[in-house]
C-alpha cells in the first residue's frame, strides 16, 4: 500500500492503492510507518512523498465511512499520523500529480513543501460527500491560503488546478510531469532549509481581521446555492474555528463536527448518490450483455440532425470533447441561427473566462453545417434533434439509413416516443437507439441512453462509452412511454394539476417541491420549458384517438377511463405557454421575463374550473401535496423496476439527480423511499388509492408491496428486481 525506499539521503514514499490511492486504514498505517522509519534512518536527510498510477491521493476511502472499518496497527489516527508528519525535522515534500483531493490535501499540508505538475487538482470536495475535511484540512488551509479562499474551497468542494493553487499559495512550484524525478531534485534543494515557517499549523490564519464578513458571504452564498445541505454550513462553521481558538482546541472542534455530519442520513445518501453515478456508466442488461463484455465502436465524427436549442446543444457537447461535428439542418436560416446560438455560447464563456478566445476558435473550427444528408456518409455517428414527431422522426431515419455508412450509429433524441417504432424505418434497427439528452445539453450531465428491443449490445456500448467522453453520466434503459424519467415525471405533473383542481394554488404546490430541495417547482419549470411542447404531444395523442374513432372532447376530465386535467390545454388554448408568451401558470413582467409572478387570473380560472365541474375546492395541507407529488413518482419508479425499464434502482435515482434536480442529499427517489420506509409508502400508496381510483399511477407496485415486506436494504433489491423479469 505505501513501498518505501531511499535513492542517496531521500526516502520515497509512494503510495499504491489503485485507482485512486484513497487513505485505507492500511494506507494511513503505511504512511506512519514509512515516516517513522525514515525519521529513525540515519541515511535520510529528506523524504517525498507521491502517489503510484494518475493521482497523487485522492481522500479518504468513501466505503469506510458506512462499512466496515479495516483494524489498524498503528494506533495514530489521520489527523495524529499529519501532525507526525508535520513535526519532523527531516524535511517532507509533497510531489502531486493528478490529484490531491480531500485526505490527500491534508497529508501534502502536513508535509513541509507541496509541488505538482501544471495539470494537477486539489481541493477539500468532502462537502460534496456530506462532510468535512476532518485531519486538519478547516484549520491548515485557511493558514495556507488565506480564510476567503478556504472558505469558498471547503464549502463548495471545488477542485482547483495547480496554478490557480500556486496563486494561492497552497503549492509552492509547478514542476514538469516528470513529478517523481522532480520531486527528488527540489527536496534535494530544500535539505538545509529551516523548517520554521513550513509547518502550517504554527501559522496565524490569513485574512483573520476580515473574518466576520467572510463568514457571513460564505453563509449567504451557501444559503443561495445549496439549499438543503447541512454539510456546507457545519463546514464553514469548522474554518470558522480556525480564528477563534488555538491549533489544537480548533482541531477537537473540526473532529467534534466531523462526527456529526459523518453519522448524518444526508451524508449517507450523497455518499451513496457518490458510488450510483460511478456505477451507472457500467451498465448491465440482464440476460443479454454488460459494459465489460461488448467493446464500444470508437466515434471520430458525428452529426446532428436539427440546429434548435436541444440540436445545438449537443453539437457543443460533442465539440466540447473535440469530437468534429456536422450540423444538419432542412432550411439556411435555421442553420445560420443554431450556428450563431454555439458563436454567442462560446463567446460567452470567452467572456466568462472559461475558456480563452483560441480554445474557442479552435473548437468552432470542428464544426461544419450541411443543409444535405448527402454529406453524412463518412459520420461514425448521427444524433437526431428535432421536435417530437414520429413521422417526422421516421422520414428522417429512413434518409439516414440511406446516406449514412452501414456501421454508422443511429440516434434519436426523443424524451417520450417509441424507439422501435423509429428504429423500424432503418434496415439496422441494431443501430438505433434513443439518446435523450437533457436542457441545456452542453451542461446538464445526464444521458439517458434508451435501447430498442433491436438494439445491439455493440451499440448500447458505444453511446454509454460516448456518454462518459462528452463529460455526461450515461444510463442505459428500456424503450416505453416516456422511458424512466419522463414517466415518473408524468405521475408528478398530472398530480400536481389535480392539486389544483380540488383547491391548490400553483405557487402553493410549488413552494412544497421547493422546500423539498427540488431547486424549481412544476409550475415553474413548466413555463419554463414552455406548455406548448406538452401541447403539441398531446394533440398527436388526440388525433391518433379521433383516428381510431374515438372523439376527443376538450373539456374531458377522463381519458379511457383514466382521470386527465385539461387544464394545461385550456392555458394553452388562451396562449398562456409559458416564461416565453410572459404568461403561463403564472404572470410575468414581460415575455422572455424569468421571474414568476402569482396571477389573479389563474386563480379566477381555477375557481372556475372548478364550479364548472362541481368540485368543491379545499384547503390542501403541504403533507398532502407532498405525498400526492412524490409517492405516486416513486411508486413509478418501482413499476419501472418491475417492467424491467431500468435495472437497478441506482439508475433511477442517478437519472432524477442529474435530470430533475432531484437533492441530492436524500440519494434520489428511490434511495429517499427506503429512509421514509418502504411499508410507510406502500400504505400510503394504498390509501390514496382508494381515494383517487382513476388514477392508475396510485396503484401500488407489486415489486414496493413485496419490499415493503422484506425490508431488504437498497443494495439488495437487484435480487427481487432480476427475479421478476
Ligand atoms: N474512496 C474510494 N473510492 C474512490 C474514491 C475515494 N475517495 N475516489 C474515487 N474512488 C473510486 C471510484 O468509486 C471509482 O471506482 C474509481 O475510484 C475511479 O473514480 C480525511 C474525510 C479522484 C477526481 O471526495 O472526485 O478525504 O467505479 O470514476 O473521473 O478529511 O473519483 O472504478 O469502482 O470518479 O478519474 C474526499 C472523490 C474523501 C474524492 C477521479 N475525496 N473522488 O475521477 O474517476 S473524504 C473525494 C473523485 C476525505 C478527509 C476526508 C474522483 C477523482 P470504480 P472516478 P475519475
């Protein structure tokens, strides 16, 4: 775990705990050990210490904070082996490459120099995982660095790169990636030195006079930013010690507050949420193939089919990993516009500072436009973008069977529509599949990859091993209505207007999603992505019941015997779409406006709704909102499990955290029903039911009632889950 050896008067400690080199028990042990021998050698005048493989080391082990901890021989805790570290008198130099992250950070700041190569990262991210750095990391930091930057370091848990590190003091030098080698030559040079003025703990906290209004912006921002979270207060509240009290007192404190955010349900589930969106990429299907049996096709070039806001934003998520992108579009205008969309979104971030004017130049210059599928024969790969129509859709993967070569991957964007259906206009239905990516596409981090009943495993591969390149979190599922995040959504949205039906308000429905942690409600994300979209779906569904010659009234509450609310289409009827008309759910100050006003008119118009259908309208608790929006999606979820949709319950809760805004910090939705109480679910399901029997998303899922029995933690509902399908 840690091999030691001395190259002349250096002893080189490295540490080798694939992947990450993360801090096992064994790891700590290793450390201390290593120290003390090198301290005892008389031959040693200087020790580095690296790390074997890409990083440095990475933190702590993530799994040894709920499962079994390993026994240690050595006695010193992680804080105890640092302060050893920090106390000898035979100098210690850090040499960091990839990165030191968490732990890490605190073992190169317990060391007496910190070098690393110019690509490498640090940073405290614990916060993010529900914790805080707990072996010196609130204390020695704000030493090194001066309190402002640690404070915005530790509670936002960002990583920064080394000369942004450098800047701030944090490393001394950037050296060349030779980082063991140079890692030698400087300790070599630093022999001599004092150590006085090298061991952080002695120091006095930067930036100490500026203290409280520090405190209080990083308060606020935190406020702001992560609602919810108790991580990032407790973290704060740990720096904070830092200019209150001693080294050693702030020290207790830090391990005081560690304590409790480390037995805390929120840092369970983010530690959970952690390990489920490094599972999702590694998809398995059972009974037909897994990530590490099929070899991904590798993708040069690709195409986008469609140049609106979602086609331009995958574009600029392929451009992005520098992949060479041809925009397709039917008409010169739409072209030029999408085109123009991805100039104004890269100047942006040139503006921003995110990326300097030849990086932008540079990944511009990997887009080319056609108005012609002609020039989509040599394309390894083809993402379909354009608005939710199935003989649109169809015609178009028709043209591109012909055009494209035969290996070449198809792919629909579609977020609802069937992609068998799509998939059966090609003569390779094996290489088609569904590619739903999420607004705005060059950001939003989930893939949600739908494979047909066609689809080959070589395929399914290929779009999760693209998924990972162009920085999303891939998530294989199956091919039904809406697949699994729109589906659940369904039950959310269609229950969150029957709130407003029987006496609900749409702010009202929303602040509960919002106190939730759900960062935007119903109704507001509905204006938001604008009610016509919704609409247009609607009204293809309507027509194919009129063509099977069932009419379809306007005003009906019941489709096929199924509870509906047209409210949405009589919004739209009125041209209420949204943020866009400058009215929707809500009034704004002007089309385009972001900020949602509550508006006398829907309340009128629900009033009326209501009379017009004899509803009495009633005051409704926020528990019930609450249950009448969640319990419905997450038994969704479970019926999704059941149809086989989604495989592992940590793919559902991987796609509603990264698709839906879903907070993080109670693991998702499936993650959050096994801490309410799967029997408490299942019987609230069963009440509801009763009470709305049109509703078929109230129906209890036989996979919840039957785990409901068992009480089986998460990790072990693959069991039931396989043996259904
Ligand atoms: N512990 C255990 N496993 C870890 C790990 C860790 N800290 N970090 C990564 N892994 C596993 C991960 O599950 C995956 O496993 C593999 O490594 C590759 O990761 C004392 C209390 C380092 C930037 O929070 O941010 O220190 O899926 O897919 O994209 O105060 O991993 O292959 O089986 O993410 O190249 C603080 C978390 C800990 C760092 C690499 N440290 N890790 O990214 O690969 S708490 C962190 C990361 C702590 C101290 C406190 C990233 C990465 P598998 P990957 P990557």
């Amino acid at each position: 775990m840690v091999d030691y050896r001395r190259e002349g008067n250096v002893a080189i400690l490295t540490v080798n705990n694939p992947p990450v080199n993360a801090i096992s028990t064994r790891v700590k042990d290793g450390i201390y050990e290593c120290i003390s021998r090198a301290k005892n050698d008389t031959k040693v005048s200087v020790i580095v210490i690296h790390g074997h493989g890409k990083h440095f080391i990475a933190g702590a082990d993530i799994h040894g904070f709920s499962g079994q901890r390993e026994s240690s021989k050595v006695v010193a805790t992680l804080p105890e082996v640092i302060a050893f570290m920090e106390a000898s008198n035979k100098p210690i130099v850090a040499a960091i490459h990839g990165t030191a992250l968490g732990g890490g950070l605190e073992i190169a700041m317990g060391c007496h120099y910190r070098i690393a190569t110019k690509s490498a990262r640090v940073g405290q991210p614990e916060v993010l995982i529900g914790i805080l750095p707990g072996a010196g990391g609130t204390q020695r930091l704000p030493r090194l660095c001066g309190l402002g930057p640690a404070l915005d370091l530790i509670s936002t848990g960002r990583h920064i790169k080394a000369p942004q590190a450098l800047k701030l003091g944090i490393i001394d030098k950037i050296v060349s990636d030779d980082i063991l080698k140079e890692g030698i030559a400087f300790a070599k040079a630093v022999i001599d030195k004092p150590l006085n003025g090298r061991r952080i703990s002695t120091l006095p906290v930067k930036d100490a006079e500026n203290a409280e209004q520090l405190i209080s912006a990083a308060n606020a921002s935190v406020r702001k930013r992560q609602r919810g979270m108790m991580a990032p207060i407790w973290n704060i509240k740990a720096v904070a010690e830092s200019i209150k009290l001693p080294f050693d007192e702030a020290m207790e404190k830090e391990a005081e507050y560690f304590t409790v955010l480390v037995t805390s349900s929120q840092a369970r589930a983010l530690q959970y949420a952690f390990f489920s969106e490094r599972l999702a990429p590694k998809w398995e299907v059972p009974g037909v193939a897994s990530y590490n049996t099929v070899k991904p096709m590798n993708i040069k070039t690709a195409a986008v089919i469609g140049a609106g806001t979602m086609g331009t934003g995958i574009a600029m998520a392929l451009l992005n990993a520098r992949i060479p992108v041809t925009l397709v579009e039917q008409n010169k205008q739409f072209l030029e516009k999408g085109v123009k969309m991805i100039q104004d979104l890269y100047a942006g971030s040139v503006r921003l500072g995110k990326l300097t004017a030849d990086q932008a130049k540079y990944l511009l210059s990997n887009l080319k436009t056609s108005l012609s599928y002609d020039d989509l024969s040599t394309v390894d790969c083809v993402i379909e973008a354009v608005y939710e129509n199935m003989a649109l859709k169809k015609e178009i993967f028709a043209k591109l069977d012909n055009a494209c070569k035969p290996s070449a991957v198809l792919c629909s964007n579609t977020s609802s529509l069937d992609i068998d259906e799509i998939a059966s206009a090609t003569k390779r239905p094996d290489k088609v599949i569904g590619t739903h990516f999420f607004v705005p596409a060059y950001y939003m981090r989930l893939l949600e990859n739908v494979r047909g009943k066609l689809t080959s495993p070589e395929t399914i591969a290929t779009v999760q091993s693209l998924g990972v390149r162009i920085g999303k979190i891939p998530v294989v599922v199956g091919n039904c209505d809406s697949f699994v995040g729109n589906r659940m959504l369904g039950t959310y949205t269609s229950e969150a207007q029957f709130l407003l039906e029987e006496g609900a308000l749409p702010h009202e429905v929303d602040s509960v999603i919002k106190d939730f942690g759900i960062p935007i409600g119903a109704f507001e994300v509905s204006d938001l992505s604008g009610l016509d979209i919704g609409w247009r779906i609607r009204k293809e569904r309507y027509e194919k019941l009129e063509k099977s010659g069932k009419k379809h009234d306007p005003n009906a509450r019941f489709i096929n015997g199924e509870r509906f609310s047209p409210l949405g289409d009589t919004l739209c009827e009125k041209g209420r779409f949204g943020r866009k008309t400058g009215m929707g759910w809500y009034r704004y100050e002007k089309p385009g406006a972001k900020e949602p006003f509550i508006d006398a008119e829907i309340t009128t118009l629900l009033e009326d709704y209501s009379k017009k259908h004899n509803i009495t309208r009633r005051k409704i608790s926020p528990q019930e909102i609450f249950e009448r929006c969640f319990y419905p999606l997450i038994n969704e979820g479970f019926k999704v499990l059941e149809d086989g949709i989604a495989t592992r319950p940590e793919d559902i809760d991987v796609i509603w955290i990264n698709g839906y805004g879903w907070p993080k910090y109670t693991g998702g939705p499936m993650y959050y029903a096994n801490q309410i109480g799967l029997d408490k679910i299942y019987d609230t399901m069963c009440y509801y039911y009763e009470q709305h029997p049109t509703s078929s998303h109230w129906r209890p899922s036989a996979l919840l009632r039957d785990l409901a029995k068992q009480q089986l933690p998460i990790s072990q509902w693959g069991k039931q889950v396989a043996s259904r399908l």
